[in-house]
C-alpha cells in the first residue's frame, strides 16, 4: 500500500469570500483592483475599482500597485490569483484576492455598475 503525501503551499495572498470584501470596501480599508478586459468591465463592475487588464498589470505592476491593502478581482477568481502572485512577488504584503469574482458578487446581490 503505497501514501502519496500531500505537500502544503503557503500563498503569498488571502482568499477572501464576497461578504468578507464587502466588509472591507465598506471599512474603507482596501483599494480594488478589477483585472478583467475593457468589454467585461463594462458589462459591470463592483462600484470603485480601478481597471487594470490583467497583461497590462503583469507588464508593469509596480506602476498600479497603490500603498496599502489591495484586493484584486476578476470574473471568477482565476486571474485575479494571478495579479495577487505578482503583487506578492513585487513586495506587496497586504494582498487579496476575491474568490468567486464579478460574478460571485453580483450572484451575493451587491452592487454592480455599468
């Protein structure tokens, strides 16, 4: 009988869920990100985020990264992990990334605009 061992990566980012972001936004205590495509952003996005697609972001984070804590989002989750990756690898220490995305937020009923 053979054990595959399961080894434990640590991120270098917080998963938070849609009412955790929600508390944070609302506190004031976080900048948005949204790293989705120009088309997608129009189509609505989480009220005060700045658009930055994700290729421009991973070009030249450091010239988007604000002081502070900083949440990234997406449409689902999956690139917004890859901008966090790149912020925890420029020296961000305060990141997060909101699992489920847009997408997630807009199902939560929280505000969206267009």
């Amino acid at each position: 009988m053979s054990t595959q061992s399961r080894i434990e990566v640590d991120e270098p980012f917080v998963r938070v869920d849609v009412q955790t972001a929600w508390k944070m936004i609302a506190d004031g205590d976080v900048h948005i990100i949204d790293v989705r495509e120009p088309n997608e952003y129009a189509e609505g996005h989480i009220p005060g985020v700045t658009l930055v697609p994700l290729n421009t972001f991973l070009a030249r984070p450091r010239e988007y990264l604000p002081d502070g804590h900083v949440l990234f989002v997406c449409a689902m989750g999956q690139r917004s992990a890859v901008a966090c990756e790149m912020a925890a690898a420029v020296g961000m220490e305060h990141v997060y990334n909101l699992e489920g995305g847009t997408t997630g937020w807009a199902k939560a009923g929280l505000p969206i605009e267009k």
